[in-house]
C-alpha cells in the first residue's frame, strides 16, 4: 500500500491517499471499480469532495511542431462529505462506468501504447489537490477485437497506436480524442497501399469503425488517402463472417478513387491526420509499441517503449501536466 501525501493546496500535514484499481483490464463503457483510502495528516479535517479524472497523454499538433499534452477524458464524484480524524484511515469503495469511446490500451496483455490513468482529486476547505495517479489498463470490446483479429488472419500486421487530439467530423465522437491504430498491408497490397489507420468509436447501439488508407502513387495517379466509416453491432458473429465483413471494407477501402474520399478538410480542432491542413505521419517512435500481439495483428518491432516501461514510467508521462490538462477540467 503506498499513500501519497497532499503537500499542495492542502499544505504539510494534510492527508494522504491512496487509490486502488481493479487488477483486470477495464472494457470501453464499462464498469471500473476500486477504492479510494485515506490517512488521516496532523490535524482533523473535512473532505468534502473526492473525484476521479480519466486522463490520456494525446499528441497535438501545432503550425511548427507537434507536442504531448495530458487531456481529462471524464471527471467522476465518487465520495465526500465525511470528517477525516487526524492519523485516522478511511476507505471510499467505488465503481464508475468509462465512456464508450475509452481508447484500448492491451490486447492479450499487451500494450499497444497509449497511456490512460486515473487521477484522484481531494477538495479540503474549498482547496483541491492532485494525489494520486495509477495506470490504467483496458482491453477491447468483443466486436472490436473481432475486429483486429479480422485483419491478423487478413494478413495485415499491426504498427502502433496513438491518441490525437481532435474530432473526427461527421462521427458521432464525443471524447476530445481519439485512437489510430496503424496497421500494415500484406504483401499483395502493398503495392496499392502504405497503411491502414483504423479508429473505433464505440456506443452503446454498436460500433463506428474509421478506416483511411495511404494509397500509393500509381503509374498515371498520385498517392492520396481515402477515408470511409462503417458500423457494425456488438453482438457476436463467427470469426469467419467477421472476417468476410472486413474484407468487403477494405474492398471498399483500397479500391476506392480519389474522388470516394472524405471532403477536405475532414477533421476539426487539435490536429487530426485524417485530411487536415497540418498533415502529418506519426513516425514509429511515437509511444510503444509491441511486437507479437495475438491473433496476428502485430508482426513486427518498431521503436518505443517496451509495455512494462510504459507501466513503470506512467507518472513521468504525466508527469508536469497538473494545471495543463484539458477536456473536462475545471
């Protein structure tokens, strides 16, 4: 067990905090239980609110280059209201439901490289401080892992996967951001395409899938990039048909002319590289990156952080975000 102690806005001698995850990965919409325990400091006081931010580490992009920054996905209130005695202990338990749209950081175990984590906020005497911060990690819904898999056994392999912030336009996104995927072509494509983006926008009435592709630069045609959207239900199907509807969207997706893609520009607010007028390729250093993903869907080492250091090292990413963090901020 390791409390953190308050030393900000509630001063020396205030409580500490510690917050303790479900060990199991979290899913999209689901819930997320744990507890919240308290140590009491030198002198008795009153906690009057505790909340719990969703946070993410997203890339922006500005005109001249482009930076990591720390975004609230979700504020939930969880407790309050109660004296704490001084060196006195006390335990909040606590299950929040994430947002649909809550990126996907493992599969099978492993990370796929985006950082989320849960931040806990105490208010004493109108002062709130930021104690706590644990890594947290979610898994892909059924359909969305179907999804992946579709394209393992497709022949596609996976690059690596980051958070950009921004919206994507004509979606019904609602979080601040939003999660690439980026995989790689087989041999038989790779004539036609560079990569695949995929990001999935989860509801609770099925699944909205963003595919764009890089197309490669024909005899008589320049390379450009086509985007589409597909949606599909979360009820389970069998692999095989998942599979046949992947296929059907990347038939769409490969084949389709320049004159099929998405209107310039598609995407508003922080930087989106679907068709925005500060494009940009992320480069395989961005975030970490694994190789041997389940299913075949990574087959292949670029560079990054290996899975363990990004657990390890999550407070670093956060780390010096405090008063910088966006989205639902107060």
């Amino acid at each position: 067990m390791v409390f953190k102690k308050l030393l900000g806005a509630l001063g020396v001698g205030g409580p500490s905090v510690d917050t303790v995850l479900q060990p199991d990965p979290a899913l999209p919409g689901g819930p997320l239980s744990g507890e919240v325990r308290l140590r009491g400091g030198g002198t008795d006081v009153t906690v009057e609110q505790i909340s719990l931010l969703l946070v993410a580490r997203v890339e922006v992009e500005g005109h001249d280059e482009e930076h990591d920054s720390t975004v609230v996905l979700e504020r939930f209130t969880v407790g309050g209201g109660f004296r704490l005695a001084e060196d006195a202990e006390h335990t909040v338990p606590f299950t929040v439901t994430l947002p649909w749209e809550t990126p996907v950081t493992h599969l099978h175990g492993q990370s796929l490289g985006p950082i989320l984590g849960i931040r806990t906020e105490l208010e004493v005497a109108g002062a709130r401080d930021k104690g706590d911060l644990d890594a947290l990690a979610v898994g892909p819904l059924p359909a969305q892992e179907a999804i992946l898999e579709a394209f393992g056994q497709l022949g596609y392999g996976f690059k690596s996967a980051d958070l950009e912030l921004g919206h994507i336009r004509g979606t019904g996104q609602r979080l601040p951001c939003y999660q690439e995927i980026e995989i790689v072509p087989p041999a038989g494509q790779a004539h036609a395409v560079n990569e695949i983006e995929v990001t999935f926008l989860a509801a609770p009435d099925g699944l909205e899938v963003v595919i764009e592709a890089d197309k490669r630069a024909g005899l008589f045609s320049e390379g450009h990039d086509t985007v589409h959207r597909f949606t599909t239900s979360h009820h389970a199907v069998p692999q095989a048909d998942r599979n046949a509807e992947i296929d059907a969207w990347l038939q769409q997706v490969i084949g389709a002319r320049a004159s099929h893609a998405a209107p310039y520009p598609y995407a508003q607010g922080g930087g989106h590289h679907h068709h925005h007028d500060d494009h940009h390729r992320s480069g395989p250093g961005t975030g970490a990156v694994v190789a041997g993903v389940a299913a075949g869907v990574a087959v292949g080492v670029v560079g990054g952080m290996v899975a363990a250091e990004v657990i390890d090292e999550v407070g670093d990413a956060f780390e010096g975000d405090d008063e910088g963090e966006g989205g639902e901020e107060e």
